[in-house]
C-alpha cells in the first residue's frame, strides 16, 4: 500500500485532473465518474506490486545486466517503445498507472454502448472500437486479435496520446480506413518514424 503521505494528495490531485478532462468532454457528474473510477483504480492497484520510486532509471540500468529484464525490454523495444517511453510509464505512480488503464476501458465502455444503441451489433461495436481507440496490453496476447491489431505495449500510451492530439483532425480519420484497426495504424506509423 501507499504511503499515508503520498497517497491522499495523489489521490486529490487524480481526481481534480481527471474531473476537469470529464468535464472538458461534457461528462456528467465528472468528479463523482472521477472518484468512482479512482476508487476502482485503487482496488486493482492493490495487488500491483510496489515498486522503488525511481524503478524507470533501475529498469533501465538492468536492462545492460540481467538477462530476464533485457528480453523483456527487448520485446517492448521491437514494439516502438523507446527509453523516454519506459521512463514515463514506470516513473508514474501505480496508482496512476492503474488510473490510466481504468479510464481507458471506461472510455471503451461507453463507447461501445453508444455504438449498441445506435444499432450495431456486439461484432460491429467491437470492430468499430478497434478502429476508434489503441488498445493496451501484452502484445503476445492473440487470444483475440492477431498481427498489426495486437494490443500495444501501456509504455507507448502518452507518445501515441500526444500523436493523436497532433493528427485528429487531418490524418488519423483518412489512414484509418485503410487499416483494420487503431493498433496496426500505430504500428504502421511507429515503423515509418512519424510517430
């Protein structure tokens, strides 16, 4: 568990920071959805280990000295995921990383049921989802996807975050329909050095 300390202004300054983003996209209720979803974040955290507060740097230093951290970073690195990527995710708290993962699946939530009460099925909803928003995980997990529309690694989610923000409106909507998902648009762009 956290420090008594660390974890009540981190769990003030979530929620302030995650209520304004509701708010800024008309969420109703944006700090109770806030707190809810930081409660959430906090249960699943719970069986996170704690990590030393600058494991990025340590991630790093071993990636050079233990074998097991150098495959397992090497597996990120054939994905895209570069040092400033591994130092901003395992620089966060895990309760931020927790929270980041929690808003993303409500995100995809509700826009799945958006989808639904439009008239789409489950299959199109799902399809429509792929092509809307990344999805995150282990990317040698095919159970559900295979190739280009693997999950992508979490350590990639702020650079492909700030790409988003950069192309929305001009870029993403066009390539996205030559692509089958938001996954293999990313790749595909991680490969061509645009992102």
């Amino acid at each position: 568990m956290w420090p008594f300390t660390r974890a009540l202004p981190l769990e003030r300054e979530l929620t302030q920071q995650y209520a304004v983003m509701f708010e800024a996209y008309g969420i109703p209720e944006a700090k109770r959805t806030a707190k809810d979803l930081l409660t959430l974040a906090k249960k699943q955290a719970c069986s996170d280990p704690d990590l030393p507060p600058n494991f990025d740097n340590l991630l790093l230093e071993r990636e050079a000295t233990d074998n097991s951290t150098k495959q397992m970073l090497a597996a990120k690195r054939a994905e895209g995921v570069t040092d400033a990527d591994i130092k901003w995710w395992w620089g966060l708290d895990k309760l931020e990383r927790r929270m980041l993962i929690v808003v993303d699946d409500w995100f995809r939530m509700a826009a799945f049921q958006k989808y639904q009460a439009e008239g789409m099925s489950a299959e199109q909803a799902n399809f429509q989802l792929r092509k809307s928003f990344p999805i995150f995980g282990d990317p040698q997990d095919t159970k559900n996807v295979k190739g280009n529309d693997r999950p992508l690694p979490f350590e990639l989610k702020e650079r492909i975050n700030q790409w988003a923000l950069r192309n929305e409106s001009a870029k993403i909507p066009s390539e996205l329909r030559r692509t089958t998902s938001m996954n293999a648009l990313v790749r595909s762009e991680i490969r061509a050095g645009r992102l």
